[in-house]
C-alpha cells in the first residue's frame, strides 16, 4: 500500500531537470525512484527522517559490495547506484 506525498516537497531546479529527463521505475511507502543515466537513480522521499536513515545507512555500509553507492542528497532524495531485481517485501511473499 503506497501513500501519496502529503506536503509539498521543493527540491533545486537542477533535481527538477534530472527528474523531467528520467524514466519512472516506480513507488512504494517512502517515495517515488526514477531511473537517470549512468546507471543511477534518484529517490524521492515522503519524509525527511527517512531519507536521512537511509543515506546513513548506505554512508555506514559504503565499503560493502552488497550495498549501492551514494553519490549526492538532500532533505527528500537520494541519488544512488541502481540496483536491479525484485523488491525485497515482493520477493519474500513470493517465496515465504
């Protein structure tokens, strides 16, 4: 179950662009990702204490090969390597 944004969400017009020029991949309870060139993506995110739980966490595990790099952030986003495949929570239903 998704839940739409509930404030309104500024970002730079230099994000606003990156946006505009990128394909959609989907939502899901913390946002919006879209996919950019070079193989990145960028996250958008309903809440800000999320945002910044995810990026430490990918901060924190930023020499481990299982986790994307991060490459830049904001109050609401994340640009991060893409990684390829199912969702985590699609996956374990499918297989639990």
């Amino acid at each position: 179950m998704t839940r739409p944004f509930s404030n309104p969400i500024y970002l730079s017009r230099r994000v606003e662009e990156m946006i505009k020029t990128s394909e959609y991949l989907g939502k899901g309870n913390n946002g919006v990702v879209y996919l950019l060139p070079n193989n990145k993506i960028i996250k958008i995110f309903n809440c800000t204490k999320v945002c910044k739980m995810e990026y430490e966490t990918l901060v924190k595990s930023r020499k481990s090969k299982y986790f994307p790099k991060a490459y830049e952030h904001g109050s609401h986003y994340i640009i991060r390597d893409y990684v390829g495949g199912v969702r985590l929570d699609k996956y374990l239903r499918k297989t639990l």
